[in-house]
C-alpha cells in the first residue's frame, strides 16, 4: 500500500518533469531560477487555499465557498486595517479571524443538521458572496496600507539577473512553504491530523471508536476558513489590489488541483506533497504554454485535457484491479484505509 | 410507508416557502407583482434555468452530479450559432440544420461524459469537471472569446415568442419537465436511475446494467442542456462560450430545494419545479424592489440553508433517520 500510494506522487512528478523537458526544449527560459521562484512566488495564493481543500477533502468533505470566505476575509481585513492603522501580523490574525468564523459556519451547519457538505457550501457560497457584493457594491480598493507593498517585496534570498535586476524567493512563498510544512506534521504526526484520515475513511467507524467527530468536522471547516483567509491576503499583496470578484470562480481550479495530486473525494486519502506536485502541475501548464507562445485561449483546453486524463488513468487503474467482484471493493477499501493509519503511525 | 410520509412532508414544506415567498411578494410589491407583465417576465426567465434544472436533476438523482451543463449548453449553442450565420441564406434549412448540430453535440458531450464515469470510472463530479474546463475550452477556441450574434425571427421566436398567449419558451419547458417526468416515472431507465442512486451495488446483483443506464442518464442529461441551448442562443439572440456560467451552482441549489436528494434515490420533477418557481419568485420580486441582484443571490443561499435545516428537524422527530 505504501509503495501504491508512493505512486502517484512518483507519478505526478513525471509527468511534471516530462511537460518541463518540452517545454525547456521549446523555450529554454522555462528551466530558470527566476522563472521557478516566479512560479513558486504567484502560485503561493492558489497553493494556500489548496492545503485547506486538502484537509476537506481527506476529511471526506468538500467546500465550494471557500473562495467567498477568502475574498471577505480580504476585504473586511483591508477596510479594517485602511481604517485603524495596524500592521501586517494584525491582518493576517483578523483575516484568519474571520476565515474561522465562516469556515466554522460551514461545520457547524453540515455536521449539526446533516446537510450535505456540497449543498451547504453551494448555499453559504451564495450567502457570503452576495452580502459581500451588497455591501461593497462591487467597488475595488486600489489604495492599499502602505505596508502591503513593502512587505510583499520582502525577499529572504536575493539574486540578481545579468542585466542586474533583483529577482529571489518571496516572502510569500515562505509563507506558503511553512504552511505546507506545518500542515504535513499536522496530518501525519499529531492525534488530530490521523483522525482526519480515519474520519474520511470510514465515518461511522470513526464515531464508534471514540472520535469526537463534530468537533473535528468544524475544525476542518475552520481550518479551510482559515486558509482561505491567509490566501485572500497573500492574493492581496501579490496583485496590490482588491477586487470583490477576483477569487469566486477559481474555487473548481483548486479543487481539480488537489484532486490531480492524489487526494480523492471520497475521502480518507491525500498527502501535502501530492497537493503540492498537483497545483505545481496546473502551474507549469500554464506557464508552459505563455513560454511556447500557445495562444491563451487553448488553456482551458489543455487543462481540461490534463485533468480527464491523469484522473481517468487513476480511476481506470483502481477500477481494473477490483473488478472481479464487487464485495471486494468494501474489504479493500477498508484495507485501504488500515493500511493508511498504520502508515501514518510508521512514519 | 414511512419514506412516503416523509417524502410527503417535504413537499408541503416547500409549497408552503412557495406560497409565503408568494405572499410576502405580493405584500412588499403591491399592484406591481401581480400584473401580467411582471408574471409574463417570469415565464420568459424561468425555462433557461429550469430546463437546465431538469439536466442536473436527473444526474443527480444516480447520485452523480453535472458540472459541464452549462458548458455543454455553450457548446452546443455556438455550434447552432456558427450554422445558422454560414446558412443566412436559407434561414429554414439553416434552422433545422442547426437545431440537428445542437442536439448532436449537446448529446456527444453528455455521452462523453458518461462514458467516463461508467467505464473509466471517473468520480461524476471530477469526469464533468474535466470536461467543463475542457469545452468551455474549445468554446473559447472556437469563437476566439467574441460573440455571434444577431439571428432570423424564427430563431428568435424559441426565446421571445408566444402562442396563443402563452410564452413559448415556457411551452418548452412545460414540455421538457413532462418528458423527464415520464422518464424518471414511467420508464425502465428511470427506475434503474433511482435505484442505483440509492445501491448501486444492489442493482448490480439485480441484473441491472449499470454503467448502461449511465450512460443514458448524462447522454439525457446532455439533451436537456441542448434544449437550454436554444432558448438561450434565442433570447440573448447571441451565443459566447462563458455565457449563464453563474447558472451552475444555482441549478444544483434549485434541484436539493426540490427534494432531490444529493446522494442520489430521490427527486421528483414537481418538486424541482415548485423550487425553481420559488426561486423566481423571489429574483423577479427583489428585481421590482430594485434590491441588487446579488441579495438575491444571498437570499437563495440563506433559503437553502433554512430548507435543509427545517427538513432535517422534521426528519428527526419522526425518527426516520435511521
């Protein structure tokens, strides 16, 4: 089981460095450290919000407003700190503040009346991101504390170009990292994090062992708030503006993201790493195809593409080799899932 | 016995919003909400979404969900558009070849998407994610990001038209709901529908051909957003890829107000349409209020929630919930 679940990371990562040997063929300016630390700088806000579907999704849920909570949190943290002065830690914390109000909304709602996680957040989705438009009328914020800017040109290691200009890795992407890092530890090492897994694999099962299932459904639901939050306003320092409808619409993106490192929707399933390699992925196709001169119009399409098939190899693997019967698949599953938490506890 | 009662409970929840949304509406609106124009605007609106709606449902009700149906919708419309511009001469011909092109690519799409599900094995919401991003894709490809606009009347009758009075593209929807109440009620296909929504195990040891039925279901699934497609090439009397994006989420959301269970087993299409009418109700009555659009978005959400928390207390003091 180990080795299969080793796989598909070991997977994603080929088909990462087989898309980047074409691309460097094409335009060898793909192959940079700039280019990279640019990559790993603008795709920190997609791979924030990313970890928090991570634990969503391991937990055997799925959150669709996720993308609303951010875009509030970012507003409401940029009017405040327009108004009151404060600092950069002080938008973070009121930002994530309000991501865990949201989030736990969310948990609280799907846990306590058993409403299905997709209609709950369908439905908080519509709630959050139509006040919001009600009460900002659409308008974007342009001047933004003064300490956003100075904070997002942080570098923690700087590097020069030879025609002499600056480039490095972001603070932002420091910011990213560490969550990631965090995140794993919190997933693999603490009590918490291996009941995620066994939640998401198994829910009554779970219940029944003594897992205090609705305390950890809404700390997932905050957690995704949280994130979420972070992700508004690393959005907000990368592009030093705030726009109310920037973020809503990109949250199937990031979904499809997780889901092409690994993770599955049924829950119980998915690692940091994989996460990672998935929205790496999506990134480098992207930026494949500004370095080949694709016209962007094809995008969609190959993204599009790039998802049917690396998920439908997958599943079509997984539906091969428990095709001989159907009672089979519950006993794997189960497996499945004994084999993850004892190699949880290795680790 | 149980479920029928239960079931039963559901829908007077629902035509009792309904009737509120209705009062509240004609209280907050008086001498404007109950005048033929406004309901004459209403019929106009509602068959777009609601016919889209019934495409939605029906997966839904397999225990699948459709992503790519407005993509789907967008697809086949600009194929229609791309006929009828090049056949301007003869607009009837053009007509007729359109609408054939429309449904053709409207069920490849859908077919497509259940081929992935059924034989690859995809997860529904992940295979249709695919090609929604896929399709909306080659939409953009296809139309380069501008619109084509600008059709014959008789385009334009599908949209905006009346016989005898009544709108046609409420005609079209009547139709469109009795044709999928006949499917999912009195057919084969249909039962096999609700019951792999509620085991699909169980009706693989009964002899059902599950990844046949489906197969069938996103192929209907497709054919619904076709239909979508002509009224709304007809009423925006243009066709872009990206156009009703934000009808996605909200079709799922009028399908669960309908009683259609997300985890599939169970759904009727008179409950999908009392919901999508309450959801009218509410956007054409915040619309003559000039309240933005977006509170009503919110207004949806919030009625959702309250919907599925009212249904879960029912549920629970009858101690259905097993």
């Amino acid at each position: 089981m180990k080795k299969l679940l080793k796989r598909h990371e070991t997977y994603v990562f080929a088909i990462i460095i087989i898309f980047g040997c074409i691309i460097t063929s094409i335009n060898p300016n793909f192959l940079t450290l700039e280019n990279a630390f640019d990559l790993l700088k603008s795709n920190a806000f997609i791979g924030i919000m990313a970890i928090g579907v991570l634990f969503v999704l391991i937990s055997g849920g799925i959150d669709i407003s996720f993308a609303a909570t951010a875009t509030i949190a970012e507003y409401v943290t940029i009017l405040v700190c327009l108004e009151i002065g404060g600092s950069m830690l002080f938008a973070f914390a009121f930002a994530v503040l309000i991501g865990i109000a949201l989030g736990a909304v969310n948990g609280y709602l799907i846990d306590r009346f058993a409403i299905p996680p997709i209609i709950t957040t369908i439905a908080t989705m519509n709630l959050y991101y139509g006040l919001l438009i009600v009460f900002t009328k659409g308008r974007w914020i342009y001047a933004l504390p003064p300490y956003f800017r100075s904070f997002a040109d942080i570098r923690v290691l700087t590097l020069y170009t030879e025609n002499g200009l600056p480039y490095g890795i972001s603070i932002i992407t420091v910011i990213w990292f560490v969550l990631m890092i965090l995140s794993s530890l919190l997933l693999v090492y603490t009590r918490l994090g291996r009941s995620l897994y066994a939640l998401g694999g198994d829910y009554v099962s779970a219940k029944r062992v003594g897992i205090p299932v609705r305390s950890i459904r809404v700390f997932v639901y905050a957690f995704m708030g949280a994130m979420a939050a972070i992700a508004g306003i690393v959005q907000a320092l990368l592009v030093q503006t705030v726009a109310p409808n920037s973020i809503v619409g990109k949250e199937l993106n990031v979904i499809a993201a997780v889901v092409l490192g690994g993770a599955s929707l049924s829950g119980g399933v998915g690692t940091v790493a994989g996460m990672f390699l998935g929205v790496m992925l999506l990134a480098i196709v992207q930026n494949g195809m500004t370095l080949m001169r694709v016209p962007a119009v094809w995008y969609d399409v190959f993204v599009g593409i790039v998802v049917i098939v690396s998920v439908g190899a997958s599943s079509y693997k997984a539906k091969k080799s428990k095709a001989t019967s159907v009672i089979d698949i519950q006993e794997k599953d189960s497996t499945t899932c004994d084999a993850l938490q004892a190699q949880g506890g290795k680790q | 016995m149980k479920a029928l009662k239960f079931k039963k409970n559901e829908t007077t929840v629902l035509i009792g919003i309904l009737v509120f949304a209705i009062l509240i509406m004609i209280i907050v609106n008086p001498g404007t909400f109950l005048t033929s124009t406004n309901l004459r605007g209403m019929a106009f609106q509602l068959p777009e979404l609601g016919i889209l709606t019934l495409g939605m449902m029906v997966v839904m009700i397999t225990g699948g969900i459709n992503l790519s149906i407005i993509a789907t919708a967008n697809m086949a419309g600009i194929t229609a558009a791309l006929i009828l511009k090049s056949m301007e001469a003869s607009p009837v011909l053009g007509f007729l070849l359109a609408f054939l092109a429309c449904i053709a690519v409207s069920g490849s799409i859908g077919l497509f998407n259940g081929v992935l599900v059924a034989y690859i094995g995809i997860t529904p919401i992940l295979a249709t994610l695919g090609t929604m991003t896929l399709f909306n894709g080659v939409a953009i490809v296809i139309t380069k990001g501008y619109v084509i606009s600008g059709f014959s009347p008789l385009v334009l009758y599908i949209g905006n038209g009346s016989l005898l009075g009544v709108p046609f593209p409420l005609l079209i929807f009547i139709f469109s709901a009795l044709i999928m109440s006949v499917i999912l009620g009195k057919t084969r296909t249909g039962f096999s529908m609700y019951m792999i929504g509620s085991n699909s195990i169980a009706t693989k040891f009964s002899g059902i051909n599950n990844a046949k039925v489906l197969i069938k279901t996103y192929l209907i699934s497709g054919l619904f957003s076709g239909f979508a497609a002509m009224v709304m090439i007809s009423r925006f009397n243009s066709a872009k890829s990206g156009y009703g994006n934000s009808y996605l989420l909200v079709t799922i959301l009028a399908s669960v107000l309908g009683g259609v269970n997300s985890d599939g087993g169970f759904g009727k299409v008179s409950g999908v349409v009392i919901a999508l009418v309450t959801l009218q109700v509410l956007s054409s009555g915040f619309n003559l209020l000039r309240v933005s659009s977006f509170l009503t978005t919110a207004i949806w959400g919030f009625v959702m929630i309250a919907v599925m928390v009212i249904n879960h207390i029912i549920d629970t003091n009858k101690k259905v919930v097993v």
